[in-house]
C-alpha cells in the first residue's frame, strides 16, 4: 500500500556504516561516504547502499608495477560498505543504528555481514528501510550481462555465430511488418540495434509475460530502425530462448552452471516463478511508496529476473573483465561499442567520468529496486550501489556518486 506522505517531513536520519579490519588502520573517509546520503535526501529513495571493491595491487604508487599474477592470487581484495536511510518512527533522534557503530571505514578480506533473516512491514515499521550488506535483492536489467556473457561464451565454444540469423535457431519467432527473423542476426540482439520494440512499453515491468508472449507485443509495435541502438528489453527476452534453444537447458540453468556456480556467486539466483526473495533481504518500494517485495519474475525475464547481492555483483564484473569468464577475442566483442553507436558493447555499457576515467557496467532497474554496478577496464575497482525504490528523483546524483569513487585519482584505469 502507498506510504504515507507525511514520513516524508520526518527530519532525515542517515546511518553510514563502514567494515574495517582489525588489524588496519583506520583508513580515511571514502569521498563516496558524503554521495551516498543525498541517494536519500534529494534522491527521496527510502534507503541506499553501496559496496566498492579495490584489488590491493591497483593502490600502489603511480608507475610502480603491478604484482605478478601469482602473487596477486594472494592477495585479498580491499571492501568498503556504506549505507543511508530514511527514519522510522521507531529511530532514535540521531538515526543511529542501534546494533551496529555509526562509523566509516575500509576493510579487507572475505565478506562478512548480518545473516538476519526477512521481516515484514511498510516503510514506517522498524528497521524497514535499512539495508544490510548481506541482502538480496532484484538486479533488474544487470541480468543483461549475465546472458550476453553466456552467449559469448557459446560462441568462442563455435555452438552459435553472432551473425547468425535468429531465425536459425528460433524458426517463426520473428515476423513483422518490418522485421524478419531471416535477416535480424543475435549480433543486434546483443547490441540493441535490432529494431525490435520494448515490450515493458505495455507492461511497465508489472505484467509477467511468457518469452513467446513478450515478443509477441513487442511486434504489435512499430520497429525501430533497425541498424540503429535502441534500448529493448525484448531483445534479450530473445536471447534467452537462444541460450534455451542451442544448450537444451534455460538460461537461468546454463548461467548457473556457467557463471554462478563457477565464480561461488552463492547470493545470485534466477527466482523462476518464485515471487519471494531469499534471506536475508529488505523491503522494496516503487517510486509512488507500494511495497513490490513480492514480485512475479516473470515480468522481466531473460531481461531482467535476476537477483544477487551487493559482493556477488562487484564479484561478477571482476572477474568478467579481468578475463576469467570469456576468452580476450570476445570479451573485445563485448567491449565495442561501434555497431551501437559507442552507446552499448554487449550487455554492458561504457561511461565516461568527468575526470576522464571509463567504467564499464549496467544498471538494473524494476519494481522496487535500482542497480548500478561500474567498474574499471581493468577490473580492479568495482563499485555497486543500490536503493529500494526504482527511481531517484535527482538523476545527476548516480554520475556523482561514480565519479566520487572513481576519479578520486585521476583518469587512470579507463
């Protein structure tokens, strides 16, 4: 149900909690400790919360080699944990989290966190809208890269061509006024530029739909221009009946068995047709205040049913980068952005700091939730953060807040 509008006059309440190692110093204050609370403030997201993760050799002085890689297999990744929220009315006047210290820092090593499990509630409940580092959540449209990285690695196995015809695999699928399947290859699918037209246009990412009947309303629409990038979910609705159609398992198992399970993402999972999210996790709001907690995956699919946490995320796109999920001539593929105009590679998107610096990443975005995970062409310094809400009202804040992590020394690791 819709919350009520007067919390909103409530003075906000910002808790900013840091992990740190007990035998580190105490580290200075991360520039994005003062970012993260304006999610809350201007952003008006009930809560907010981000996880940056920095391989330990990418601090070293500037012109000092890296280890070599195996040293570097040693060597523990540094995180850093923050997170804001709105009050409740059971807040005390500081806002302060009562069971853990209001305190910032850096930390190193495996991740630890509150195994606490789900509650229940409206934003004006207890501990409603606070995030731990722990939770599950929807990842929205970062299930993107998930299966563009599946795909790739079907191609570098000869299973599948990028330029094959969709047609080829899905015989039928695609027959419009102005697209064929017969000429529409899976490279446009994996770049958006194949002119299909998104289908949540209808749904607004509330109506669960089956792949074929998705499709479907999205050819009841007139196409793009085909050639041209054009964002659209249905394209990847596609690609997972591919994925389906060449392996012989679903996209969620055939990711499973190649992403998830190999790089121990034991937080990440395709729900199916489960509606519920594991534990532990928070509550999730639209932007009008109804709680979607619970949620029908299907409304997004291939395009966007995953769910993860904050670590298994940053985990994802480091390894992905570094080289561990795809072979050097199709990470490359999935890295250029020519066919779609310097817009999108395959399933992940440049964006360009005011500092200079390039991240690579996605955002995730669907009912009750926003993703955004970025991280160096290199891989060593990745950052996600996420609030429960599927809109931020100050748009300019998300850039803001990248280049708070990343450009903090200068335009190194584009």
């Amino acid at each position: 149900m819709p919350i009520p509008r007067t919390l909103l006059a409530v003075p906000l309440a910002v808790t900013l909690i840091g992990l740190t190692s007990a035998s580190a110093p105490l580290a200075a204050k991360p520039a994005t400790d003062a970012t993260l609370p304006l999610l809350v403030t201007r952003g008006k997201a009930p809560a907010a919360a981000l996880l940056a993760r920095e391989a330990p050799w990418s601090t070293t002085e500037p012109g000092a080699p890296d280890p070599p890689p195996g040293q570097r297999a040693t060597q523990r990744p540094h995180w850093h944990f923050a997170q804001a929220k709105q009050p409740t009315a059971d807040d005390t006047s500081t806002g302060a989290d009562r069971n853990q210290a209001p305190a910032t820092g850096t930390g190193s090593g495996a991740d630890t966190g509150s195994s606490t499990g789900a509650h229940t509630g409206t934003r004006n409940t207890k501990d409603a809208t606070r995030i731990r580092r722990t939770d599950h959540f929807r990842a929205g449209s970062i299930t993107k890269t998930f299966i563009a990285t599946v795909l790739l690695q079907l191609a570098a196995e000869h299973r599948l061509s990028l330029s094959d015809p969709v047609e080829l695999h899905l015989p039928g699928l695609i027959r419009g006024k102005s697209l064929d399947g017969r000429s529409l290859t899976l490279r446009a699918l994996l770049t958006h530029t194949s002119g299909l037209a998104d289908y949540t246009t209808d749904t607004k990412g509330l109506v669960p739909l089956t792949p074929t009947e998705a499709v479907r309303t999205a050819l009841a629409h007139p196409a793009t221009t085909p050639g041209r990038w054009s964002y659209s979910n249905t394209n990847y609705v596609v690609l997972g009946m591919v994925i389906k159609q060449v392996t012989g398992r679903s996209y969620a198992a055939e990711t499973q068995r190649r992403v998830i399970t190999p790089l121990g993402l034991s937080g990440t999972s395709f729900p199916g047709t489960r509606t519920t999210l594991p534990a532990p996790h928070g509550r999730a709001y639209t932007s009008e205040g109804q709680d979607v907690t619970a949620l029908d995956p299907g409304v997004a699919g291939a395009a966007g049913e995953l769910i993860s946490t904050l670590a298994d995320l940053n985990r994802f796109y480091a390894a992905l980068l570094t080289g561990r999920l795809l072979p050097a001539l199709q990470l490359r593929q999935m890295l250029n952005t020519r066919t779609a105009e310097g817009h999108y590679g395959m399933g992940l998107y440049p964006q360009k700091l005011p500092c200079g610096t390039t991240v690579w990443g996605h955002t995730g975005r669907i009912a009750g939730s926003y993703v955004r995970t970025a991280a160096t062409r290199d891989g060593d310094r990745v950052l996600t953060f996420r609030v429960n809400t599927d809109e931020l009202a100050d748009p300019a804040l998300e850039p803001a807040l990248l280049a708070a992590e990343f450009c903090d020394s200068g335009p190194s690791g584009s």
